[in-house]
C-alpha cells in the first residue's frame, strides 16, 4: 500500500502572512491582530501561482480579534501562517483548521520569507 505525503495530498499550499499594504514586496507586520492586510501566496508543484492581498476585517476590534482573524484565516484556506507572534486565543482555531504556524522575523519582505521557506513547503 502506497502512503501519500501531505504535499501529494494537497493541489496547492496557501501561505498567508499579516502585511501593511500587501503583495511580496511589501514587508512582515509586527502583529498578526493589527496589520492593514494579508498577503496569501499560493503554490503548486513549488512555485508561486498566485499572490492575493486581502484586507484584515479584525484589525480594530477593541477586544476577542485573535480567534476571529484565526477563524478568517481557516476560511481563506490558509494552510501556513508567517507570523512574529503568538496568537494564543486563536491557536486552538489555528490547529483544527490544520494551519501550520511558523514564525518570522517582523520586518522582513515577505518575498524574502517565502524565498527561506520555499524548501520546506
């Protein structure tokens, strides 16, 4: 019997990261809660295929954003998470929705991010 890996499983991998403006270009925010946007790249087969930026819906909420942005996030298909933070209130969404979350150095350009972990999506 043949054993499928998770990358043979799934048709593409979606990773999200919190931006200011979005895109590749743009860099890593602090807070995964806060950010203006998210920047989702998605891969096939290794490479990109598409970049989408979509606007944070959680950002000002006075209180209660972790499990929202966490449960928006599993709604968006997001399969791996760039993150410089925790999210606690939010993890246990994050995991049952199978979310990998790595963490990343705010500050960073996206692109350069996705480039050091390529080998390991």
């Amino acid at each position: 019997m043949k054993i499928k890996t998770l990358s043979a499983v799934r048709k593409g991998i979606r990773v999200a990261a919190p931006t200011s403006e979005g895109g590749l270009e743009d860099k890593v925010h602090e807070s995964l809660l806060r950010a203006e946007t998210f920047t989702l790249v998605e891969f096939k087969d290794g490479e990109v295929k598409n970049v989408e930026i979509v606007e944070n819906p959680y950002r000002k909420e006075p209180y209660g954003a972790g499990p929202k942005v966490a449960l928006f996030l599993v709604n968006m298909g997001v399969n791996v998470l760039l993150t410089p933070m925790e999210c606690p209130k939010g993890k246990g969404i994050l995991e049952a929705g199978r979310v990998r979350v790595i963490k990343v150095e705010a500050g960073k350009r996206v692109e350069e991010v996705i480039k050091s972990l390529r080998s390991s999506l």
